[in-house]
C-alpha cells in the first residue's frame, strides 16, 4: 500500500516488522521511529497486543526486557530510566509497566523506552549534547497537565540537559481536520489558565482538513453548539517553545491518525477495536 506523504522533516524506512517513520534530524541524537497499523501491535483482531512489543524492541536493537514502558493515564507524570552504573537503581522494563506515568526519561542506552497512541500526540525527544532521551504520550488531557513542558523540564533536573540542545519528533496523531471535542474540553484548558489567545489558536470552529489530510468520513457535515476542532500540533509546539525549545528543532510529521484508516489507528475513528502506534527511542552512549 501506499503510505501517506510525510513532510520532508521525516521519511519511511523499512524494518524487519513494516515500514516506520523516522524523523531526519532526531536521527543524528538518537536511534527512533513510529509504527504503522500495519505493524502487529496495530492489529484490531487481537486483544493482547503484548507480542506486538517483541517487534518494537526487535526494532529498536533491544529484547523485550530491555524495552520500557509504563501505564499510560493521560496525565503528566514521569518515570526515569538511569545508567545502571549511576548511583540510582535502574528502573527495569518490569517494574515501569506497573507505574502510572506519561512521560519516560532515560540516559540508559542500554535500554529503549517507548509509549503507545491511537490518536493521542507521541514525542520522541533527544538531547544532542547529553544523548539522553524521552518519549511522552500526551492526549488533550495530557496537554491541558502541559506534557510537553514537563518532559523537558525532567530532562534538564535529571540529566543536565539544555532546551536549546533538544530536539523533538511529534509523530501521526489525530489533527484539527478530524478532533471535534465539546466545551468541557476547552474548559479545562481554561481551568489549568492557558491564555484566551492561545484557546483561539488551539480550538477552531471549523475543521482544518487538508490535501495530506482530510477530515475522516465519519465525521459529521454540520457543526454542534459548543463543539470546537482541536489542534494538539499547535499546543505540543508552543508548550514546547514555552519550555525553551527552539522552533526550528521541533518538528512535526503533520499525518492525522484518523484521516488514514490504511495506516494509523485511530481510536476517534475505530473505537475500541483500534490498534496502538508505537513510538520509541534510544539514548545514545555520549557519556
């Protein structure tokens, strides 16, 4: 199948499990890449998509055991993958699946830590300076706990790492063009006191479709009461610039989960038969 045009910012690359996307410049700070629905883990027939994770570590130049992830909750909070050789204990492949996190940060390159989506925003994060790493799951509810900030933040507390060193890939995700959510959504951006210029930039009447991304089918031609069109692109970018990311060093793969059916979940547009992406990274061994 053909999958869909990327910005040049990014590209396709076949692996042992399907083809991934691989974006060029986080490809110089570290090893990385995105699944594809057409990956295991994206199957809707299986309701155990543990196997699906033996490819991403495969993948990703670690076994299973060496390839960490959490209990995603849509919040913000943050596990930390450190160098066995460092005074604090590692956390394990085993022992983080049982925490309740968001956002994994590692300077481990012994290991790979990675996060699943089926619609939410994935970030792959690389310090080019330090080799550390992180991958960060962020939904609306994510955005509105201000993931992107937090996980630049712990970057720095942890590994001494700059913002202007970092370099951020933010993967397929469900775009403007298909993301209608109701007014309790943009209440709770309110709530958490983003500004109200920042609300008129992420939530928009209307949906934003586009030549690489049309609205989904699904959904519906005339406009609700209190229903607004969500761009996560734009908050993962501008929290990000808030936190001290440059512009230029962040770059966005712009391919909406839910306007593709052929090659991203979405769980938006599948419901609860949606398969999951994987994002994954590696610190490099700068040290």
């Amino acid at each position: 199948m053909m999958l869909p045009k990327p910005n040049d910012a990014f590209k396709w690359v076949q692996v042992s499990a399907g083809q991934s996307l691989i974006c060029r410049p986080l490809e110089r700070a570290a090893s990385h890449l995105f699944t594809t629905r057409l990956w295991p883990l994206g199957s809707t027939s299986s309701a155990d998509r543990g196997e699906g994770w033996d490819d991403v570590a495969n993948a990703m130049g670690v076994n299973r055991a060496h390839l960490v992830r959490v209990h995603q909750v849509h919040g913000a909070a943050v596990v930390v993958v450190r160098r066995d050789s460092e005074v604090s204990s590692a956390c394990t492949a085993e022992t983080a699946l049982l925490l309740d996190a968001d956002i994994i940060v590692s300077n481990d390159p012994a290991q790979a830590i990675a996060i699943q989506t089926a619609d939410c925003v994935p970030l792959l994060v690389a310090d080019r300076r330090t080799g550390a790493v992180a991958a960060a799951h962020a939904g609306w509810r994510g955005l509105a706990a201000r993931v992107p900030e937090v996980a630049v933040q712990r970057l720095s507390q942890e590994f001494g790492g700059r913002p202007n060193d970092l370099f951020v890939a933010i993967g397929p995700s469900i775009g403007a063009c298909c993301y209608e959510v109701g007014g309790d959504v943009r209440a709770c951006f309110e709530t958490a006191g983003f500004s109200g210029l920042r609300l008129e930039r992420w939530f928009v009447s209307e949906p934003r479709p586009s030549d690489t991304n049309p609205s989904m089918p699904s959904l519906p031609p005339n406009r609700r009461a209190d229903h607004w069109f969500f761009d996560g692109w734009a908050a993962t970018c501008d929290q990000l610039e808030w936190a001290g990311v440059p512009r230029g060093q962040m770059y966005v793969a712009e391919l909406c989960a839910a306007s593709h059916a052929d090659a991203f979940c979405s769980y938006r547009r599948d419901g609860s038969r949606a398969g999951r992406l994987a994002g994954a990274i590696r610190a490099r061994n700068y040290f």
